[in-house]
C-alpha cells in the first residue's frame, strides 16, 4: 500500500467518526420524518458517488476512444465498478427509509424507475467488460457504453423535479420551500466528503488491480502461458 | 432506544460493510496478483 492511500485510510477514518457523530449525537430530529430522516445522509452522497463515478467513466471513456491509451480505459473500467457498488447501496437504503417514513418500501415512481435503470445499463456495462475477449474491441465497446449510459445521470437526477412521485422533492436547489438547515447542510457535506474519500480509495485500488491483471495476461502471454 | 433507531443503524451498517468488504476485497485481490506477476517474473528469468 502506497503512503497516499494510506494518508487517504487517515482521513477516511476520521470523516467516517465525524459524520457518525453528527448523524447519531450532533443533529436534532427533523421535524416532520424525525429519528428515520437520518438516512437521508448516507443516502444521497452514495447517490453523488454514484453520480460522480459514472461521470468520470464517461469522460475515461471519451479518452480512450481520442488517445487509445489503455489507462483511461482502466480508469474507466475502475470507476464504473465502484459506481455500480454506490448506486446498489442507493438502492438498498432508500427502501429501508420508505418503509418507516411512509408505511412502504418503495413505489415505482420516476426517481426510482430511472435510478434502477441507471443500475442496469452498468450492470450491462460490466457483463460486456467480462464478456468481450478481445482487449481493443472491449474497450472500445465499454468506452461507447459508459459514454451513452452517462446519460441517464442527469435523467435520475431531474427525474423527480420533473415529475412528482412518492420520493421526496428535492432539498437543493429545489425552488423556493426547499433548503437545509446550516447544520443539516454540514452534515450532508460532511457525507458528501466521507463517501467520496472512500471512492477516491476504491477506484485506486481497483485501478491498480486492472493493471495487476493485465499484466499477468501480457507475462502469460510473453510466456506462452494460457 | 429512539424511535426507528434499527432502521437508521442498518441502512448506515449496509453502507459501511458493503464498502470495507469491497475495499477489502480488492487489497486481497492486488496481494494475489502481486504474487502471480513475481511468479511470472521469475518463471520467466529462469528460462
């Protein structure tokens, strides 16, 4: 392990204590939900992870098909796993506030729709990256992939501003009645900051675990291995 | 206990144990390559 990540493991201990600190010990109950709105902390910064993980797939992606350089596609590759991982983790909390918030698991309103859907078109993204062999083709196809599915980020994002449904309406930037209290605010950024720590950690250790792979095929191949 | 506490708990206990399992996962991971490219390494040297 590098002293960065290891710098890195530091601070990500330390931004986990904070935020549990806050979400448990620091912050009043929310007036209308109470004691269950604490989810709301973890639950949208996995959503931003996963957000911010399918974008920078997206712009690897554009990388590689400009340059062909087999690092961005495994940064590429890297950052749409760990974002697959955060948007399942969106998906599992989200249900587990429905049900005591409002008496359901979910409904299939067009945040949760479009968020599954997003789910799916990585989880594609992901079988096609262990499906193709040949290594060109692969991540040419993966590139395209991550690029056109990038699209449904801003979809998920604008789904329930759009359209009403079940889910909440957004708290930022939301119009006029929406807004967090300042110390709701810290405690979301704090979130905010904790899950991305943790993504920064992820995508270099799953990066550096591409490499590994890679290069034990090219020494078996050098070495007429199969 | 507050209300709905094990709620909360859970989802957050999700979260963490599904990201320090992956991450986790993936050090073991690195370690093993890491030992299969010095494997490789020297099978080829001594040809």
């Amino acid at each position: 392990m590098r002293a960065i990540d290891r710098v890195l493991l530091v601070l990500e201990a330390f931004a986990m204590t904070t935020l549990c600190y806050l979400v448990f010990l620091y912050i009043p109950l929310e007036r209308t939900q109470g004691y269950v709105q604490k989810i709301f902390f973890i639950h949208v910064p996995c959503a931003w992870v996963g957000f911010l993980a399918f974008t920078i797939t997206a712009i690897m992606g554009g990388r590689y098909l400009a340059s062909r350089n087999p690092d961005h596609d495994r940064w590429a590759a890297a950052s749409a796993e760990v974002g697959f991982m955060f948007t399942t983790l969106v998906l599992i909390p989200g249900p587990m506030w429905a049900r005591p918030g409002w008496g359901i698991w979910g409904t299939w309103g067009v945040r949760l729709t479009s968020t599954l859907v997003l789910w799916l078109i990585y989880l594609a993204y992901l079988i096609l990256r262990q499906t193709v062999s040949e290594r060109d083709r692969r991540s040419v196809l993966a590139s395209v992939t991550g690029i056109i599915g990038w699209l449904g980020v801003p979809i998920v994002y604008l789904a329930n501003r759009v359209k009403a449904s079940q889910h909440p309406a957004p708290v930022i930037g939301g119009g006029e009645k929406s807004g967090l209290a300042p110390i709701f605010l810290i405690t979301l950024l704090v979130g905010v900051a904790t899950l991305t720590i943790f993504y920064i950690i992820l995508l270099r250790a799953r990066v550096r675990g591409i490499q590994l792979e890679d290069e034990i095929e090219e020494l078996q191949i050098a070495g007429g291995l199969d | 206990m507050p209300h709905n506490f094990w709620w909360v708990f859970s989802a957050y206990s999700v979260v963490w144990l599904a990201v320090i399992l992956y991450l986790a996962r993936l050090f073991g991971r690195q370690r093993n390559c890491e030992r299969q490219v010095d494997a490789l390494k020297k099978e080829r040297g001594s040809h």
